[in-house]
C-alpha cells in the first residue's frame, strides 16, 4: 500500500503547486525530488528510510516578519513539516532557484539587524548612535512603527521632545491602534508644557487601553492646574480600575484631598499609603499638615516628627510645620527651636526666619523679630511677608511712622492688599490724619477686608 501512495502524493505535490500558482497567476512551484534507483524493489518494511525525499536548500514563508533560511537533509516526505505545511497550505511556495528571494531575505536581515543594535544601545544610554541605527532602519523600511517608536524614546531620553513628538505621532499614523505611542508622545507634550495637547493623547490612549500611566500624567495635569476634583477622579480610576495597588497612587490621591481642603478623605488615603509602604517620609509630612489643619496639632507633631526621623533630621518642611504646631499649642520654645535649627541648616530659607520672628513677637522680644525681618530684607529687598510683618512688629510697639512706612512698602509691591490698606489705615488713624486714615479703610473694605467697615464707621463720616 505505501508503494502506491508515494506516487500519488508526489503528483498531489506537483499539482497543488500548479493549482496555487493558477490562482495566485504565478510561475509554478518547483521542488527538486528524488527517487531512489531501486523504487520498483521497494521493501515496506523500510518505512522509515522511505526512498521518496525532498532536498531542500530553502523554504522560504513569505508571510513571516522574520524570515529565516531552513536548511536540511533529506528526510522522509511524510515526516517533513514543511512539506505537509504546504500540503497544509501553511506555506504558500518555495523555489530554491529564485535569487531574487535570497536577496530579499538579505536585506530584511540587515534591516533585523539595525533595529537590534539600535535597541541595544539604546537600553545602553547610547541614545545618539541608537537614534542612527534607528534611522538606517526607517530606511531600509519606512513603515515599521516600531523603529520610529524606538527613536522617539531615545530623542526624548536626549530632551529633543519636539522630534520624539514627531516619532510618536508617525507610529499613531502607521499603527493607529498603539496606545502606547500616545502615551509617550504626550510624555513629551507634557515637557514641552503643551498641557492641552498632551490631554488629548492621554485621553486617546486610555480610549484605547486604560492604563496606568496615562491615568497618572492627566492627574498630575489638573492638580498642576489646581484641577483638583478631576485630579482625583483619575487617581481613582487608577485604584478602581487596580492599575495599580501601590502606596504611590493613594499618596498622591491624599496629597490632592489635602490641598482640596478634604482633610478627612486626605488622611484615609495617606494612611492607607504609610500601611503598603512606611518609609515614605513625605506620606507622614502629608499626613500632618492635614492633622494640623484639623487642629490635631498634637497628632500632628506625631507625624512631623516622623517624617524628619525618616530623613535623617534634614527636612526643613516637616521643622517648619511641627514648628507651626507647636506655636498653635503655646509651646513656644519647642517652636523656637525648630525654626532655628532650619536657620542652621538652611540660612537663606526665608520661611524660618518669618516664623521664628514672630514667636519672638509672641514672647515680647520685638527687637529679636524686626531683626529677622531685616535679614530677611537683605537678601529679599522685595518680600511683602517682610514688610508686612515688621509693620505689624512696629505698631505692636509703637513705631506708628515706620511702621506706616512698612505698609506703603506692601501696597507698592502689592496695589491690592486689602490688610495692607487696613493697617497703613490704622497707623494715619493713630497720628490723626484721620482724612487719609478713611481713604484707606474704604479702599481695604472694597478690596473685601470685612473689619474696615467698623474702623470706617468708627472713625469716618460715611
């Protein structure tokens, strides 16, 4: 039986070939087939050594992205692969004489090959050869995404975001379904500080996909923009969706609650961050500046105080702030020594220096606090926080003409400063230039300071 089937299943060869190229208006496939000499003694117990093979220089799959050039000996039809994958019609044809097919398998390989070193130096840092290789590549074959796609993250690696934009835009034209290229190129967007459109590829990219890092970049767009409830819908839907179950996202999550004034929602999620991962200092930092706001100074102190262990004692915020708390509780020399040890940490760190001069005020030494405003005027000749407050300093203390002459210094710096207007009322009021004193409670009552209309009631005709 097998003696009459090995004729039969090389016509059926030979007439497949005919048939496809018929269809496919193409030269006939050709194979180079041997029989052996004795096929008419044919033995059947010698199945396994059939005489019947093909020798195959080449069989080519056209349809492969990466093509390869099969080698083998002879082998028996039946057991061959690719002679059933064509039976199959998995390979549509070979033809080991056709050169101009070598030649193409050639030139693909050298493409491969471009595109592989590019990767490998770009995974290297070596973004300007990586950017060379990919551009050898995109010549040799202008329609692959993924090289444009692969230059893009190098020029954007060198800071060139204008051409990695260009790159990720030529991917979204060629393979419009690649979420990813509108992620990056709005990466690169979003350097360039072009928010609206970098929002429209984060937008285009999630239509596609959800994912993670789109959700996070939109975010950090609209709390850049003081966006916060759109802020927090798209850390949500990081959470809600499990994109991500990391400390990062419900830390980021609280610290817009935070600056959202939802204190209570802040400290849920900040918790839940400090419960995945305890060593991030800025969760606790976060943490009590909610605490504070709350007027939880005493939980909030708890928590400043961690944050500043966890960074080694060099964190001039969470000093500031426990700072803050313990003036808010009187504990007034615990305050003083936090925004000194700032001061000596950080001596340009105008924010100390304002601080403690007030808790010098606080504890009468006024002279101690007007000269931490002047230091502060040394270096900063235009800080209305100085003047402002030396201003107050000198009228708790009597000194109404330079204390007036602080005020006037706010309202030039500052031509809207409703408590400016209030206080520089008050210091004319106090040396009875009660016409300009009017003029200036009238002005800080219109720019929306409420207590300049008793002063102007009490004091004013109108």
């Amino acid at each position: 039986m097998k003696k009459s089937l090995l004729p039969v299943l090389v016509g059926l060869l030979f007439l497949l070939g005919c048939e496809q190229a018929k269809n496919n208006n193409e030269k006939v496939p050709t194979a180079i087939v041997s029989l052996s000499p004795d096929y008419n003694n044919y033995n059947s117990k010698d199945s396994i050594n059939d005489s019947l093979a093909v020798k195959k220089e080449a069989l080519i799959k056209e349809d492969s992205s990466s093509p390869q050039l099969f080698l083998s000996k002879e082998e028996d039809m039946l057991a061959d692969p690719f002679i059933l994958n064509y039976l199959n019609g998995k390979i549509k044809k070979y033809d080991v004489t056709d050169k101009r097919r070598e030649q193409s398998l050639q030139q693909k390989q050298t493409t491969i090959n471009y595109f592989e070193s590019g990767h490998k130096k770009l995974s290297q840092g070596e973004y300007i050869e990586s950017i060379e290789l990919f551009t050898k590549e995109i010549e040799k074959n202008p329609h692959n995404a993924d090289a444009y796609y692969a230059r893009g993250l190098a020029y954007f690696e060198l800071g060139d975001y204008e051409a990695a934009v260009d790159n990720f835009q030529k991917v979204s034209e060629l393979s419009p379904s690649r979420y990813d290229a509108y992620v990056k190129k709005g990466n690169a967007e979003f350097k360039l500080a072009d928010f609206d459109e970098a929002t429209k590829d984060y937008n285009k990219s999630n239509a596609l996909k959800p994912n993670l890092e789109a959700y996070m970049n939109l975010a950090e767009i609209k709390f850049k923009h003081s966006n916060y409830a759109g802020a927090i819908k798209d850390y949500s839907e990081v959470i809600d969706k499990k994109l991500l179950n990391s400390f990062e996202v419900y830390y980021k999550r609280g610290l817009v609650r935070n600056e959202f004034g939802r204190y209570k929602e802040a400290l849920e999620d900040l918790n839940k961050a400090i419960d995945l991962y305890s060593a991030y200092p800025s969760s606790y930092y976060q943490k009590g500046l909610a605490e504070s706001r709350m007027d939880r100074n005493e939980e909030a102190i708890r928590d400043f105080t961690k944050a500043i262990d966890l960074n080694n004692g060099d964190d001039k915020e969470s000093y500031i702030h426990r700072g803050i708390s313990y003036k808010h509780i009187k504990n007034y020399k615990k305050a003083l020594a936090d925004f000194t040890t700032v001061i000596e940490q950080h001596p340009q760190y105008q924010d100390a220096y304002l601080n403690r001069a007030e808790i010098y005020v606080l504890t009468g030494d006024f002279l101690a606090g007007i000269t931490d405003l002047d230091k502060i005027l040394e270096t900063n000749p235009a800080s209305r926080e100085a003047y402002y407050n030396r201003g107050r300093f000198y009228l708790e203390e009597g000194s109404l003409s330079k204390a007036y002459e602080d005020f006037r210094k706010v309202i030039e710096l500052s031509p809207n400063d409703a408590e400016a207007f209030y206080y520089k009322g008050i210091c004319e009021s106090e040396m009875k230039d009660t016409e300009r004193a009017c003029v200036s409670f009238e002005k800080s009552f219109q720019l929306g300071f409420a207590d300049a209309e008793d002063m102007m009631k009490d004091n004013c005709d109108k």
